[in-house]
C-alpha cells in the first residue's frame, strides 16, 4: 500500500468500575488500583503532514470547545513530540480532533486524542515503534493514555498507567450523564487529600475487589451493580453538591446502580440492557438531564478508522 496523506485514529471515552485511591506519593501522584472499560463515546483524531504542529478542534454541539487549549500544551501535539523526540526524528503535523467525549468530564477525553494521536502518528510515518514502546509512551503522556491504546477492560496501578487486559464477557449498557460545567481532576484529588487531612484518615493501599473481576469474568449485571466503587466520590461531591440531584435521578429513573465517573463530574447509570438503557436515558432526559447518552461496554481501543 502506497503512503497515506492522512490517517484517522477513533479512541473511546473510559470509566472506572473501581477506582481505589491511596496517600499522595512524594512525587504528586496517587497510587490507585482501578479497573478500566472502555466505553462508547468516541473522538476521532486525523493526522497529516505538515512543516509545524497545529492541532484543530471541532465538536459535537455538548463539547466545551473553549476550555481545551489549541496550542503546544495540547496533549495531542504533546503526543507528537514525545513520538519524534522518540525516533530521533524532525517531522511535524497537523492535527485535526473531532470531540465527541465531554470535556474535563471524568472520561479521558485528553487521553484519548493522545493516544489516538501516537497511533495515528505511528501508521501516518510508518515509524515500527513496538507495542511496548508506544505503551511507555502513552504513560509518560498521562495516567490514562495507555488504557486508551488498549481499550476493553484492564487493571491499573501505579498511577493508572501501569495496565493489564482483564477478561470482560459482559455486554454492558451504561448512560452516561454529562454535565455543562467540568471539574478539574488535580483539584479532586487535592480535596481528596484535603478530606484525609481534615478526618485523620488514612488513605489504605488500593486494591482491587475480586467481585468486580469476577463479575466481569461471567457477565454478572447484579454482581457488577454491587460491586462498583470509586474513592473520589467522596470529595467530588463536596466540590459540586449539584451533582447530588444526578445521582438521585439516576435512581429514581431506574439505574441498577449510580458511579461518579473517575473525577466527575459525569455520573454514570448501569442498565441491564439496551432496551432498559433508552428507558432511563429518556427519563434523565425528561427530568432535564440534557446531555445523556445510552452506550455500550466494553469497545475497543484507539483504532484507525479511515487512510487517505
Ligand atoms: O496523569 P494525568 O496528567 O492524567 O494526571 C492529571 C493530574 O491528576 C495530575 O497532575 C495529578 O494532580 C492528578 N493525579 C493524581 N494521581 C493519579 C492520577 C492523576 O494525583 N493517580
């Protein structure tokens, strides 16, 4: 096949099913030990060659266009540069990122144009970088990056870049329910550490529940309702008491069970199926949710969907 002009690269949104969060470590981080899906709210990211790096926003109409920097700072131009500086390479492009994923919303969003964006980079040059380099890569971009190459259901540890695919046999149906304002993950996590201070708790080791890995393992809903957990709950929601109303919403439009989506403020409502997934979207809807979607998990990691 000749050379491609331009290649498009699909990455999908994430949630954690178990988000377990322990003491901040010396170098600023968290050490968590979570369990990643893969949801169905995708970005797509196109990549051609070009003299400098630029990077082009477009949006679905519920996407915060303007709270997502257009320069270097971006994570995909960040992701390009980390690729060449890789190779020992001098080449740029511009990037193009249709943003389907809500901003600041607690679904990676940022990570999957990064790791869209070294995928689609890596196919565009045709650079042979190996799996467990572009995996490396991915985690010193962000913690979330190389969960966004892989896709599925995976464990995290250390900071979340450390992954592992997981068996997950479900055919999960979540709603995901958006919300107009975004919330910062490094402030979550400095009011997590706030509230320890405050409480005299210590954050324990993470670890991660065998009932969430089991209830994967056999496609289990109930067993998964039970069993979801996420440690930022806590100090989300006393940053935004709105989201209070979302959860109870959730429930009462008939969610088998509600979960702050990483560091918020998207709440995620688990159905049992298609079907029962339109239902409770319709009811957020009507109870003037106006950013919700009914979506399927697990789905697949970063992807090329078009060459030209
Ligand atoms: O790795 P990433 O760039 O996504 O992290 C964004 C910020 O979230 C970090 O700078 C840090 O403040 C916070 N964070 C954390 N512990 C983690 C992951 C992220 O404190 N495990």
């Amino acid at each position: 096949m000749s050379t491609p002009s331009t290649v498009t690269v699909r990455a999908a949104a994430k949630i954690n099913l178990h988000l377990g969060v322990g003491a901040v470590r010396p170098d600023g981080y968290h050490p968590l030990a979570t369990v990643y899906q893969a949801v169905g709210l995708y970005d797509d990211v196109l990549v051609a060659d070009a003299a400098a790096w630029s990077v082009a926003l477009t949006g679905a109409d519920h996407v915060a266009l303007a709270e997502v920097p257009q320069d270097s700072d971006n994570v995909a131009i960040r992701a390009g540069l980390a690729l060449t500086a890789h190779h020992g390479i001098e080449r740029a492009a511009r990037i193009e990122i249709h943003k389907g994923i809500p901003v600041a919303g607690g679904l990676a969003g940022g990570s999957a144009d990064a790791a869209a964006t070294l995928l689609a980079l890596e196919r565009l040059w045709d650079l042979g970088t190996s799996d467990q380099d572009l995996l490396r890569l991915a985690g010193e971009l962000g913690s979330d990056v190389p969960f966004a190459l892989l896709g599925g259901a995976a464990t995290g540890h250390g900071h979340g870049e450390i992954v592992e695919p997981i068996t997950d046999k479900g055919s999960w149906w979540w709603v995901v329910v958006g919300n107009e304002t975004g919330l910062s993950t490094p402030a979550v996590y400095r009011h997590f550490d706030e509230l320890n201070t405050r409480t005299g708790e210590t954050a324990d080791d993470p670890a991660i529940p065998a009932d969430v890995i089991t209830a994967l393992r056999t496609g289990d809903v109930d067993l998964l309702a039970a069993s979801l957990d996420n440690d930022l709950q806590r100090a989300a929601l006393e940053l935004r008491a709105d989201l209070r109303r979302t959860f109870d919403d959730g429930a009462e439009a008939g969610a088998l069970a509600t979960l702050l989506s990483g560091s918020g403020p998207t709440v995620l409502l688990l159905c049992r199926d298609a079907e029962h997934a339109r239902e409770v979207a319709g009811a957020m809807l009507a109870k003037g949710h106006g950013h919700c979607w009914a979506v399927p998990a697990p789905v697949a990691g970063a992807h090329v969907v078009d060459y030209d």
